[in-house]
C-alpha cells in the first residue's frame, strides 16, 4: 500500500488512466473488428468507406501508446492487403 502524499497521488492518477486507455484499445478492437467484418462479408464499397476512420483510430492508438508503432503499421497494411485483394477481385 503507497505510504506518501505523492505516491497515493500517482496510484489515482494511475488508476483514471488505466481507464481511459483500457477504453480506447476497446473502441480500436471494435473498429478493427468491424472492418474485418466488412472484408469478410465482401463488401468492399462499406470498407472502402470505414478504411479512413479505422486508420485514423490506428494511428492515434499508436500516438497514444496504446499499441506500438509497428503494430498500428501492421494492422494498417494487413487491412490495405486485403481491401486491394477483394476490389481487385
């Protein structure tokens, strides 16, 4: 258990931010997931739509901290791979 001032402190301030990012990677998996979603069903023209909003999502959850850098380029590219294999098609 903290014992000082300041590190009663940092445990709430801790705590309020553990919340905000436990939140935000929820709203990242859940627009992720629905342009998943879309590339499965085959619905290019919805993806093609959703792809700025989820990208937009990605690249402030790595700005953030939530995800690392490599990762939001990851899940940027894996997404474009498929969109550009399913319009191709």
């Amino acid at each position: 258990m903290a014992n000082t001032v300041s590190s009663i402190k940092r445990m709430r301030v801790t705590e309020r931010r553990t919340e905000v990012n436990r939140m935000r990677r929820s709203r990242l998996r859940t627009q992720v997931r629905a342009m998943r979603r879309l590339l499965d069903a085959k619905d290019a023209k919805a993806a093609e739509a959703l792809t700025p909003s989820t990208f937009s999502m990605i690249d402030r959850s790595a700005k953030w901290g939530i995800i690392k850098k490599n990762t939001a380029a990851r899940y940027k590219s894996r997404l474009t791979l498929r969109l550009r294999k399913l319009t191709a098609a």
